[in-house]
C-alpha cells in the first residue's frame, strides 16, 4: 500500500479508546450502578448429568434482602441457541442438566452476599444420571442420551463430503501416511468476565447492557425468550474486555437477569465470577483426528482422507459450524486434488464449546501440518522446501469448490526462512541432537519449526438465513463540523471502532479525533451480524466508506455551488472543502457542513454490505 496516497489509512494512529482503557476511564458492564439496583446470582448444578426431580425456593424467598427468585417455570418454556439448527438450551434448566455449572434458578437480592446466601438456600432434588466424559464413552454409550435430537445417540452432527477417489490417489502414490493426533481443548480467558445489566422500566420496555459480542443477536432471543415484542426491547453493548468469541452466544444471565427485572422492577446485574466463567465458556473444541495423505516422490499430495471427532460439550453453540470448519479448509492452503473429509461432533457432558478464535480450523491444521514434518522427513526434504512446493495457486478453486483469490504465503515463507536461518539452523540442532552424550550428562534440546496455515475471513453466511445486509453504518455529519458513526458491531479490543473512525476520516479529508462511534445499541445503529471470524473491518468498514462517500458527495454539491465549480472538482483534505487550484478559497469543513445541511437537509447517510457469494455449492464454504 502506497501510504503517500492516504492521509489517515496506513499511518500509526493511536487507538480512538486507548487512553480511556489505560487510565481506567472505560466503563464496563460489572461497572454500570443503577439507582434502586438488585444484584442476581445463578444457582448452578453439582452434578454432570442428572434429571431435576423438585426445585424448593422457600427458605431461599425468606431470606431478608431477596426480592425475587425463579426457576425455568418461570420463563416460557422456549429453547434457544445461537444457530437456528441447534435450539436446545435453557436459561433454568427445567428438567435436566447436562454439565456441571447448568443453571437451574436465580435470584435477584440487595447485594451478591444476599444473593448468593440465597442461592444456597434453594434445595434441588436431582436423580443423577451416568456421566459421559469422552468422545469414547459418548459413542460407547448410545443408551445414555444427554439429548434427544441429531444425527444419531449422542451425535450432534455428522458431516461427510467427498471430491474424487481417494483410494485410487492412494494407490498411486509413491508415500501413504496415516496418523492420529488429538487436540486438547481450551479457552478464551478474557480479562473481562461476562457481565449484564437490565432495567425493565416503567413503560414496560426492556433494556440490556452486557458484554456480547453479538447484541444484534441477543436483541433477537430476547424477543423469544421474553415474549416481548422487538420493539420494546434495546439491547446497548457495553464495552467489551476481550472477547475471542467466548462472547458470542446469547447466555443465561443475560436473560435472568432480564426476567428479574422484570419481576422486580428494579434493575439487576448478574456478573459471572471467573469459574463461572469456565462453565459458559464456549471454548475451543478437543478434536480427535485421523488423518490419510498421499504423496508423489518429489512430495506433490495426490489425495486426504480426513475424520474429525469433536468433542462438543453439553450443548450446541456454534457446533455444527466448527464441525464444518475441521475439514473444509484443509485445501485451501495447499494443493489437494482429491479430498474427503468425514467429521462428527459429539455431545459429552461437559460445558460446551464453541467459536474460539478460528472456529474448528487450528485443531485440523496442526494434524496436517505435524504430518507434512513427518512426510517431509520420509521423503528426504526439507519441510519448508515441501510447503512451498504445494501451496495452494491463487485464483483457483480448491477440490472442495472454494474460490482462493490472491495468497501470499509462499513469499511469507521465503521471507521467513531467510530471515531465521532457517537452513543452517535445522542442520546444527540435527547434528547436536544425533550427537550421542553421555546419561549423566543433561541435554538441552533445540529445534526449528515452520507451518502454513488458513482460515475464513468475514463469514459469508449469517447466522440465520436471509437476503438482508449483513452491516450497516450510519455517518451524520453535525454543523461543528464532527462527524457520528452509528454502527451495531462491538469492540472486543481488537480496535474496530478505530477503524470505523480511520476510514470516514480518510473519506472526509478530516481527522480521526472529529469522529465519534457510538457503541452499538439496537435502538440507534443499523444492524451487524457481530464481531466475529475478523468480519468488521471488511463488512462495516465498506458499508462506513459507502455511507461517508455519500456524505461527501452531498456537502461537495454544496461547496460547489458556492463555489460555482463542477462538483467533481471539488476536494476533501485538511478539514477544508475547495478545489485544489484555488485553496485559498477552500471552506472550513465545519462550514462545508453548513452549506451542504441548507442544501439538502439533515446530513445523514446510510451504508450496507453483504458479502459477495463466492463459495462452492457444498457446506461448510461459507
């Protein structure tokens, strides 16, 4: 990118929220304090798998201080989840849980000291069920359901696509490698645990703070879950500590808390303590894999075969989409012409997981590039020499039918084994690592590694199915000459809403510190699907070019009328509006406001994107 071009775009800007969050000025959700505020808490199960027998809540409603406690029979009996194939959580569970940590009841009190006295108060009868731990003993256990719906006891989705014979790539090919690896799960650990607040208020209208990532989304459930309409329901997403995806999905204190405030009138917080957080986490999925890779002598691969088993937890989340993600992608980084990929995703009793950071693509990528090292090595060539020779062509479709347009890795790779050494390197530790010692002699070990890797950018589908924008940004320009952007997506800390703030900017020949992003709220800004698979820049930042291009184009109009130019010669740079061959009559743009308002009224213009469809016509490219 040529940055003489750009004025704001490319050049080292602070952060629009930086000196807020270092100064302790930013104010989360567990920060917000409302007049009259109870404080919830959430009764968790003890028990892995059981089914609840009777819920007591009466010593717990006794207690002085509490205002309210309720239990799944007091929300409507409607199961939720994020993807609209996998509708099978409750806020309370009503009649069994599934993990340690489901939520049975909540209570709402003067304080968490009182709420959480409370919570021990509430005495659950439960009939404890055979605990399934394990993909193994999941699959072994057919008889054991912990849910009565997919593709088979225990299975929440199985996926099988296949392009070309793999056994005939198999047959000729000059190396067949079979592996198994295992990738332990993990999870996010924001610094920031999940927190909200909500004030049901006098006009029956419902409002929620919280740390999500996706308020559009939680806006929709609410409407479901509450039995209110659209309308009387305003979700504001509060900043957001880290997110990484463990905040994507709509949880159970977002809506007991809600429910509370309901019931009592007063606003309730209900913020997750760090083990809870552990129990909600969504995080990365542990994922058993079987792995078979033909190879041609000089290391070309002629065919894969790949089974994926994930284990998924209790419940859905964004399951069948991870399960997807663990096979799909595997040819985009390198050249596979014959493919087949088979994956499962299977219920344990255990918290679910869910879209950490990559979405089911890291766990298959370290199997496959764990065997490339091991090929590499059978076939007398150097591992990086092995991956550039296969790297994937751009502007090509891969076996699976997925577009890659233009890729860049094999001038990463080159740079980086320029750069490290790698060549002497790898052959100075194979030689201090062959090199016999002695036993009571310790030996440091070194080596050197390198792997390629790809992942979706920018979600082509949404997550429920429809036609809309999947973004759109609002720009208004104000007569002080700022400029306000109204955009639903949240900054998780991977600075979005400086982005938001860069490029209207750029647009408008002003600079960032004139701009204002509003936090997403769904009563004010236009609505985004959320911060999730590194989508914002790209889909809201084309929609805030679009809305800002629009803005320009109007206030131009006006300055040159008063100008009497053509308004295509009209220029934006500086924080003024002229031409270029007579700058010395170019307007203030806080002027230039002013004239385009009286021209053509409020100066508010909308932008939308919805991505291109590119992928092939098999699931899972999207």
């Amino acid at each position: 990118m040529n940055k003489d071009l750009f004025t704001v775009v490319g050049h080292p800007l602070p952060k629009i929220d930086a000196w807020a969050k270092v100064t302790g000025e930013t104010r989360y959700a567990d920060d917000l304090v409302l007049p009259r505020m109870a404080y919830g808490k959430l009764v968790r199960s003890a028990h892995a798998h059981a089914t609840i027998r009777a819920i007591d809540t009466t010593r717990a409603r006794a207690l002085p201080g509490v205002y309210a406690v309720i239990t799944g029979h007091d929300l409507p009996r409607v199961k939720f989840g994020i993807l609209p194939v996998s509708q099978d959580e409750e806020a309370l569970c009503t009649e069994k849980v599934r993990m340690v940590g489901d939520a049975v009841a909540a209570v709402a009190a003067v304080d968490e000291e009182t709420a959480e006295a409370a919570g021990r108060l509430i005495e659950v009868e439960y009939e404890p069920l055979p605990a399934l731990m394990s993909i193994q003993e999941s699959l072994a256990h057919p008889e054991v359901r912990i849910h009565e719906y997919g593709d088979g006891p225990n299975v929440h989705k199985n996926v099988a696509l296949q392009f070309g014979d793999v056994d005939q790539a198999f047959g000729a090919s000059h190396l067949v490698r079979e592996d198994v690896f295992y990738f332990e799960g993990n999870t996010h650990l924001p610094m920031e645990q999940h927190a909200a607040v909500a004030h049901f208020g006098p006009d029956g209208k419902l409002t929620l703070w919280s740390s999500t990532q996706t308020p559009h989304y939680v806006h929709r459930l609410l409407t479901k879950i509450l039995d209110l309409p659209g309308a009387h329901i305003r979700v504001i997403a509060a900043p957001v500590g880290g997110g990484f995806g463990g905040k994507l999905d709509p949880f159970a204190h977002e809506i007991a808390a809600c429910k509370l405030s309901q019931l009592t009138g007063r606003p309730v917080k209900i913020a997750c303590t760090r083990e809870e957080v552990f129990y909600i986490h969504r995080g990365r999925h542990p994922v058993l894999m079987w792995l078979k890779t033909g190879f041609t002598r000089d290391g070309d691969i002629t065919g894969s075969h790949i089974r994926t088993w994930l284990d998924g937890g209790s419940y859905g989340s964004y399951g069948v989409a991870s399960t997807f993600y663990t096979g799909v992608i595997n040819p985009v980084t390198y050249k596979i012409p014959v493919y087949k990929f088979e994956g499962a995703r299977v219920f344990t009793n255990k918290p679910p997981c869910g879209p950490k950071r990559g979405h089911g693509t890291p766990q298959p990528r370290f199997a496959l590039e764990c065997q490339l090292d091991k090929a590499a090595e059978q076939l007398g060539l150097d591992p990086a020499d092995l991956r550039t020779r296969i790297l994937q062509e751009p502007f090509t479709k891969t076996a699976n039918h997925l577009t890659v347009t233009t890729i860049g890795l094999g001038e990463c790779i080159d740079k980086v084994v320029a750069a490290s050494g790698w060549r002497d390197k790898r052959a100075r530790f194979g030689a201090a690592a062959a090199t016999p010692k002695p036993l009571w002699q310790p030996r440091k070990r070194k080596g050197i590694g390198l792997a390629g890797s790809a992942y979706m950018t920018g979600a082509g589908t949404a997550i429920y199915w429809n036609s809309m924008p999947h973004s759109g940004v609002i720009v208004r320009a104000d007569r002080s000459g700022g400029v306000s952007i109204l955009c639903g997506a949240t900054d998780i800390g991977q600075g979005s809403d400086s982005i938001l703030a860069y490029l209207p900017a750029e647009v408008l020949g002003i600079e960032p510190k004139d701009v204002h992003v509003h936090p997403a709220d769904t009563s004010l800004t236009p609505v985004d699907l959320g911060s999730y698979s590194s989508r914002v820049t790209l889909m809201c930042g084309v929609a805030a070019i679009q809305a800002a291009t629009r803005l320009r184009t109007a206030i131009g109009r006006a300055v040159a009328a008063r100008l009497a130019v053509a308004p295509d010669r009209v220029v934006f740079r500086e924080r003024k509006v002229g031409v270029p061959d007579d700058w010395d009559r170019a307007v203030p743009f806080a002027q230039a406001v002013e004239l385009g308002e009286a021209m053509h009224g409020v100066l508010a213009f909308p932008g939308s994107y919805a991505p291109p469809r590119r992928a092939g016509k098999y699931k899972g490219g999207g």
